[in-house]
C-alpha cells in the first residue's frame, strides 16, 4: 500500500510542479486528466477504505490526490471526508454539531442554499481570520476571539460603563476602547460582533437614558412595535455604529441577544427567555427575525430582584454577611427551583458553602424560595404575571397570529441569562406550562436551559464570527453606513 500511494504522490508532485496555483486553489480548477479510474491497484479497494486512507492522510494532502485523475477528485470531494476533517482538523474548538447547523442555517441567512460542498466550506474557514465578539449583556459584558473556546474577560455593560451620566458617545468610545486595549488588538483590523440587551433594544423610551429601565407589569406589553420603539432602535444602533466606525472597525454585526441565543441553541425559531438584570423578557422569534408583531413581553423581575429578595430572606433569619457579592454568590451556587414548591417546604434542604474571604454559610429553605417568585412574583412584593404564564401568553399570541402552517415554530423555548441556570428552572417551567397550555399547545413543548450557561449569547455570536462567509451579508460596512446616514437626512 506503501508503494502505490508513493506513486500516486509522485504524479502529484509532478502536476504541482507545473503549476503555481496553492492547493486550496487546485480545488476550484478541472482536472487535466480525463481518466475516469483511480489506477488499477485502487479501483478494487472498498469506497470506505479509502475515505480511511484519506482521513490519515490529512486535508492539504487530500486536495493534492483530487488533482491526479476526475475519479480521484469525486472521490476527493466526499462530504464524509470533510465532515471529519472539520471535526478533527480544524484548530479551534467548535463541535461539528454547531459548525454544521452554522454553515446550514446562518451562512446566507435567511436565505437557503441548495447541497453544500464541506470541501469548499472548510477551505473558506480555515482563511476566516475570525472576528471580536462583545455580548453586550444586561449586567455585565463578555468578550473575545471567536476563535476562542469561551470569552476571554468581562466588564461592566456598555450602558452602565463609566460615567453613565456622560452622553452616550462618549460612554461607547470609553467602553469599547477599553474592550480593545483588553484584548491587546487594533479596532482596524478585525471585523466585530455585538450582542444588544433585548429591553435597552427594544425600549420605547429615549435612548440616552436607557440605563433607567423602567418595570412592566402583567398587563403591559410591548406590541404592537410602535414609532417610538423603533426609533429608539435605530438611534441605539447609529450610535453603536458611529463610534466603531470612528474607530475604523472595518465591519459591524449588531445583533440582539435573544436571536442569538437562540442560535446558541442551534435553532432559527423559537421562543426565548432571556432573564437579565433587571428585567425578564419573552421574546418569539421566527427564521431569526423577532417577531414584534406577536409582542414581547417583559416582566419586572431579573437577577437583582432574586439576589435582593435571598437578602431579605437572610436577614429575616440572621444570616450574617458584608456585600451584595457573598449574596449573589450564595444564589449562584446554592440556590434552585423546585419541582414542587409546597412539597419542598417539608423536606430538608440545608446546604453550605464557602465564601472567599467571607466564611462559610448555611441556606435551608432560602435556596429554593429565592428563584420561586419567578412563578409566584407577589411573595417577593412584585406585582406582575409569573413566567409561565408570561410565557404561555406569547405562546397564545404565536399561535393566533398564524404566522406560518405549521405551530412547533413557539414550541422550543430556550432559556437564556445568568439567573437561567439556575438548577430545576428548565424542568419546572415546563411542567407549570403544561398545566397552564391547552392540550394541543402544550404538545411537543420543550423547554432548553441556557446552553452555554451565563455566556449562552456569546456563543451565539461566535456561531456568527467563524462563519465561512463572515462577514458578508452580517456585518454593515463603514461606506454603507455612512451612505445610509446621508439618505436619512435628505429624507
């Protein structure tokens, strides 16, 4: 076996010699050779050993042989071959399972594409030079390389940075001028993926005072998309895009955390329930395009309403502590919602842990009360609808809008923010809308917890920036934006 492949290796070597192309290229080219055999020793090996021997022979190699003969490069060019090598070969960590719904679902989205060539697909990827990823998050920021396995930092998000009372210009330049000197990279030289906060997106307030979210109760939701809302938008969003453009980013992809989590979850369609730090949003999404028509409701419940309340229940029993931060810590690691919340009030739940600096301390029934005014707000003093119900609400909505033939669209709900991972909400949230859904509904529901825990958004966007067609449709240039600005304001 030897010997034939070192012939075959010679015939390569000798046809790239005679040409300047890379081997990359050679791919794109037709093959001199009309011979339609692999050679006579190769022809009466199984199809499968020989998509074995190519595995070992590696990616680069494997293009030489699709230049020997047409037959060799069919061969070549077997979707099984590059579907290992892009598991295996690629140098970064994203699973195939992602790097496929990627390419499938996000590479020309919205659009589809006819069968797709994994051999061009892993030429294209391995030349994307990747992108910086900032999830801009409602309390705190992730960022770094989309060719990172997880975010590389965090800091405080963009709205809350620094000085909040300075004008938004300057708080953007601040913000991400401190993300770039972070990360030790020029802001010119690659392109930039942005997560945005789905309530400071959507606000219907003026933008320059988004950081003052203000508390929707049961009955109030943002739908239908008014004027207002959409301006708000739009402002946030030029304003995103003046300051990078200022700071000579080259390609700008702004995009909003629900839909990216969503990808995160490898799904286009679907309902989302990003918990943030303040606020509680429900958002219904179809092909990844929020569907604000249906309505997105929000709820006056997030993550410091959970920690403010574990407080209240600490200090009601004497537990002792210094900061919010050995709170919210407790709440991160000892904390959980229940099954069944009255059958859990008779159980002993007691656990403890150790906080840095701070001590040991012991929760009881703290740990499951805490998440619980998620599903019964009033007894943490909130007067609004739980999150099943808000939940089973959009669901009602999807499905008298008739958006499409088919309901399962609304029937994955992913779960998204840091207060999302909590243990057991994924379980009970389900369980609390099949008893609140019709039968027809609640069928074929699903309820996702956060994929990628408090960083799920993230990796949405990394889904984005490691794209093989990245940036192209995503990302707005700085001669398009400008172009764009100049027809808003002759019109």
């Amino acid at each position: 076996m030897a010997t034939l492949l070192r012939k075959v290796w010679e015939s390569v070597s000798a046809r790239s010699s005679s040409t300047s192309h890379s081997p990359l290229q050679l791919t794109s080219s037709s093959a001199t050779s009309s011979d339609s055999s692999l050679g006579p020793c190769f022809d009466s090996i199984p199809l499968d050993i020989l998509l074995q021997i190519l595995r070992l022979v590696g990616p680069k190699d494997a293009i030489k042989l699709g230049c020997v003969s047409r037959a060799w490069r069919s061969l070549v060019s077997d979707n099984r071959l590059w579907i290992y090598f892009l598991q295996y070969y690629q140098g970064h960590d994203d699973p195939w399972d992602s790097v496929f719904f990627a390419e499938l679902n996000l590479r020309t989205f919205p659009s589809r594409t006819g069968e797709l060539s994994f051999m061009r697909i892993y030429g294209q990827r391995a030349q994307v030079s990747g992108s910086v990823i900032v999830d801009g998050g409602s309390g705190y920021c992730k960022f770094g390389w989309s060719k990172y396995a997880c975010p590389s930092g965090r800091s405080a998000t963009f709205l809350e940075f620094g000085n909040i009372e300075s004008p938004m210009y300057a708080r953007l330049r601040h913000f991400f001028g401190t993300i770039y000197s972070r990360m030790q990279v020029k802001p010119s030289t690659q392109p930039i993926v942005l997560s945005i906060p789905i309530c400071h997106y959507d606000a219907s307030d003026s933008w320059a005072s988004m950081v003052n979210i203000q508390v929707l109760t049961s009955s109030e939701l943002i739908s239908p998309d008014t004027d207002s809302a959409k301006a708000s938008r739009r402002q946030l969003k030029d304003a995103i895009h003046t300051v990078l453009f200022d700071m000579n980013v080259p390609a700008v992809c702004a995009v909003n955390q629900a839909t990216l989590a969503l990808f995160a979850a490898r799904r286009t369609s679907g309902i989302v329930v990003n918990i943030g730090f303040q606020v509680t949003s429900v958002v219904p999404i179809l092909n990844g395009k929020v569907m604000r028509k249906v309505g997105v409701e929000v709820i006056g419940l997030g993550a410091l309403k959970l920690t403010g309340y574990l407080k209240e229940l600490m200090q009601q029993n004497n537990i002792n502590f210094e900061s919010l931060y050995t709170v919210r810590t407790l709440k991160e690691n000892l904390c959980y919602v229940a099954a069944d919340y009255k059958t859990e009030l008779s159980k002993d739940t007691r656990a403890s842990m150790e906080v840095p600096a701070m001590g040991w301390f012991t929760l009881s029934k703290e740990r499951f009360q805490t998440g619980e005014i998620l599903f019964q707000p009033r007894i943490g003093g909130v007067r609004a609808m739980g999150l099943h119900q808000a939940v089973a609400l959009c669901m009602d909505h999807c499905h008298a809008a008739e958006l499409t033939c088919d309901d399962t669209w609304f029937k994955t709900i992913v779960l998204s923010g840091g207060t999302a991972c909590l243990p057991g909400l994924a379980e009970r949230l389900e369980k609390e809308l099949h008893e609140t859904l019709s039968p027809s509904l609640a069928n074929g529901l699903r309820v996702i917890p956060p994929p990628h825990g408090p960083d799920t958004a993230w990796f949405g966007a990394k889904f984005i920036g490691n794209l093989s067609t990245f940036p192209g449709t995503w990302c707005i240039r700085k001669k398009q934006f400008r172009r764009k600005s100049r027809a808003n304001i002759m019109w």
